[in-house]
C-alpha cells in the first residue's frame, strides 16, 4: 500500500548517511523522497544518493529534531514536531529545508 499524504512522500523526514559518504533524503515511509511505495527499496539500485559540502556535526545538530548528538540517519521532525501539527512546527520543517537547500554537491 502506497502512501498517499504529500508531505509523507514528497518531503524529507529524515536524512541517512551512506557507506560511501553520501546522503539519502528519507520520506516518512523511509524511502528516497518521491518514491511512493511500500516495496523494499535498496537506495544503491538507484541514483537517489549525494555527497554534500558542509554536512558536518553542526550542521547536522541544526537540522535535528533531538536533542542528541546526531548519528548516521538525522530526523528532520518527529511525531511530536509534525510540520503541518501547526505554525510553529512548520516553520521549524521550513528552516531545516532551508539549511539543506543551501548546501551544495561535493
């Protein structure tokens, strides 16, 4: 079953650090980002992965949602920080979005 909420599928959740160094922006169903399925999805079978500038533990900690040392899958927002829940939240999820737009390809 495939999920259907806009924000879920078409919007990170959650970033996760690949072998190689690159990174894979996660949907709520921890998929790459626009991939609308339940099926099993191995990130290396597609070109769904990029190596990042500035990506470093600053970084990372300004784009978590816990307060804990960031590890190698970094959470934009949890249950509890939603972003449509509402303003706040939101504006939040937009400031995260704004921090990884900014950053370029290595």
């Amino acid at each position: 079953m495939a999920i259907e909420n806009i924000r879920a599928v078409y919007f990170p959740y959650c970033i996760e650090k690949q072998s190689d160094g690159s990174w894979v922006l996660l949907n709520r169903n921890y998929k790459p980002v626009g991939f609308n399925t339940a099926e099993w999805v191995t990130y290396s079978e597609f070109p769904v992965s990029i190596k990042l500038k500035g990506l470093g533990p600053a970084t990372l900690r300004k784009l978590s949602c816990h307060d804990e040392e960031p590890g190698d899958r970094v959470y934009l927002y949890n249950d509890g920080s939603v972003p449509t829940r509402d303003a706040k939240a939101m504006a939040a999820y937009l400031k995260k979005l704004e921090i990884l737009l900014k950053l370029e390809s290595a």
